[in-house]
C-alpha cells in the first residue's frame, strides 16, 4: 500500500472511530506504532486538524470534511461487486437501496470505467429465496432499535421451540442467513438461520438486554468458539 493512501486510511480510521490511540492505529493498517507517529505528523503538516487527547487518543475537529475519493478500477470493481450482491441478498428495503446506489455508482464513473452492466465480476451464485428473506427487514429493524423478537423455530433435526431472542447482527453465509441473537431461554448466544425461522413477531413489553449483551461480546464469544474448534481439530 502506497503511503498516500495508508494517510488516506489513516484519516478515515480517526475520524470513524475518534479518539482512537495510536497503538489501536497501527493494529488496524499494520504499521508499527512509530509509523503511525510519522503519518501524524505529515498530516499535521499537511494542514489536516488532528489533535491528541491525553489518554484517549487522536481526533480530528467536527466540521472537517475529506477531498471527494478517486477510486482505482479495482477499487470500482470490489465496491460495484459488493453492492450487486446486496442487492440480491438481503431485505425489501436494504436491496433497494443498494440497487439505487449501484445506479448512482454507475452514473458517475469516469469515462473507460467500468459500469453497472459491463462489469466483468458478477455477483451470480445462489442468492436466498423470497421465503428465505422473509423476516430479513423486521429482524434488521429491530438490531437497529434494540429490540427483542419473539419467534418459532425449527433446529436442523426436526425440533420445534419457541425463543425470546436480542438479535445483534446478520449475517451471510453464501445462500443462507443467520442472525447472532442473546438467547434468554439458554441465557447465552445462540445462531438461528432465518430460513428455519416461522411465525415472528416483537413484543409489546419486554426486559432490556444484560447490560454486557452487545454485538462485540457477540462476536469475541464467536471468535472463542472458531478458536475451540481448531484446537479440537488439530
């Protein structure tokens, strides 16, 4: 990676996740830490407004706004593939709004790029069928709101079960979906697949999630599991 675009990522990471350390930097691009030190300062220099808070990190000044992207063709290429394939895979509102952006992306590309229609990577495998999406939308609504679901599910071997769930993330597995749930009826986190997902519906009244119930926890216990497992295997 050039060093102009690590800058570019740089800028990007502080401004998502400010204050952000340096050492929580270096860890994301893949620098040393006194890399990251270094780019501070061209930055600086460059007249972009970073400041450093003592013990929490680097932030930039809330009305600063980047240069519009000039994108590289494999950039285009990895940016138009991704939306194509959200907009075949996910929700009635999500697949809209990718399939909008794909047009604006396509509206806008310099002469001799690429376009919507000629791209050479497509997104053409096995998408998830409507009844498979059925409950994509809801389920999303209520990750965003963080609210709990109730639903009627049938596991892989046949058995049927009512769940009270705090869904924290969806996720695709090429063909199916899964949504990472709290489960209140197990007091831990579970993985329902959508497509054995029946009846759903969200309660009027419902107790708040455990306090330490979060999609990060979610995904460090995932992590945990997957680490398990390759032990096991080897």
């Amino acid at each position: 990676m050039r060093k102009a675009e690590r800058l570019f990522q740089l800028v990007n990471l502080i401004r998502a996740h400010q204050p952000i350390s340096a050492e929580q930097l270096a860890q994301r691009i893949g620098v040393s830490v006194r890399s990251i030190y270094r780019y501070i300062d061209d930055l600086s220099l460059s007249g972009i407004p970073l400041y450093g808070e003592p013990g929490r990190g680097y932030a930039l000044q809330a009305d600063f706004e980047l240069a519009p992207l000039t994108l590289s063709q494999d950039e285009i290429a990895a940016l138009m593939l991704g939306v194509e394939m959200l907009s075949k895979s996910t929700g009635v509102a999500l697949a809209a709004a990718a399939r909008s952006l794909l047009s604006k992306i396509g509206a806008v590309l310099p002469p001799h790029s690429l376009s919507p229609g000629g791209a050479a990577l497509r997104a053409l495998g096995e998408t998830p069928s409507g009844h498979d999406l059925r409950h994509w939308d809801r389920l999303h609504l209520a990750i965003r709101q963080k609210h709990p679901v109730r639903l009627d599910y049938l596991s892989l071997d046949g058995t049927p079960s009512q769940r009270l769930i705090y869904p924290l993330g969806l996720f695709y597995w090429g063909g199916k979906w899964t949504v990472g749930s709290w489960c209140t009826q197990r007091a831990a986190y579970r993985d329902f697949r959508l497509d054995r997902i029946g009846a759903l519906a969200v309660p009027s009244a419902a107790a708040a999630a455990p306090v330490e119930v979060n999609l990060q926890a979610y995904m460090s216990h995932q992590a945990e599991a997957w680490r398990q497992i390759t032990l096991v295997g080897h």
